[in-house]
C-alpha cells in the first residue's frame, strides 16, 4: 500500500513524492513550446490535503483532462518542480496519476 506525504512535507521533497489530494481548482490550460521542438498543453490546479494544507499540480498533455471537478487525485512517483520561485507537484515522466 503505498503511504501518501502532506502537502506540507512534499514542498520539502525533490522527487519520489507520493501525495493524495482533492481538487481545489482547474485553471485554463494553455499551450507552451518545448525545448526538444514542438508543443504541448499545460495546465495549474490546487489540490488539498486531508488537513486542507494546498500545493499546486502541474499536469501535461493528456492527463489534463482526466481531472474533472470533485474528483480526488493520486500522484505516485511526482516530484517537486520550482519555476519562477513557486514550487509544485508533477508526475513527471515516471510517476503516475490516478483519479479516486
């Protein structure tokens, strides 16, 4: 069974972050270029702990629109990205999302 961090205690990981939340938010995605070339979506959203505490999700591509109000999300295997000094969860390449 894997064991899920706060919200409090993922900010302080790099990577291997395990975090179980209820979506806050949605915000609008929007369209970034990539380095290697190309495009793809992006898209911001809040999530909160069982104590309330909020960390940002940053998703990509297609899993954004698997989130949908009301829903409960599952990271395993996120990490903790900074940019522009505010940090927040990913999946990343290797970690999964799942909606409970």
């Amino acid at each position: 069974m894997t064991e899920f961090v706060t919200a409090d205690v993922a900010k302080t990981m790099n990577s291997g972050v395990n975090f179980k939340g209820a979506l806050k938010s949605k915000g609008q995605s929007r369209t970034v270029n990539l380095k290697r070339g190309g495009t793809v979506n992006v898209c911001d959203m809040v999530l909160a702990d069982e104590a309330g505490t909020d960390i940002d999700l940053t998703l990509w591509g297609d899993d954004i629109d698997k989130v949908v109000d009301g829903c409960t999300v599952q990271i395993t295997n996120g990490y903790i990205n900074e940019f522009k000094g505010k940090k927040s969860l990913t999946k990343g390449k290797f970690g999964q999302l799942e909606i409970v």
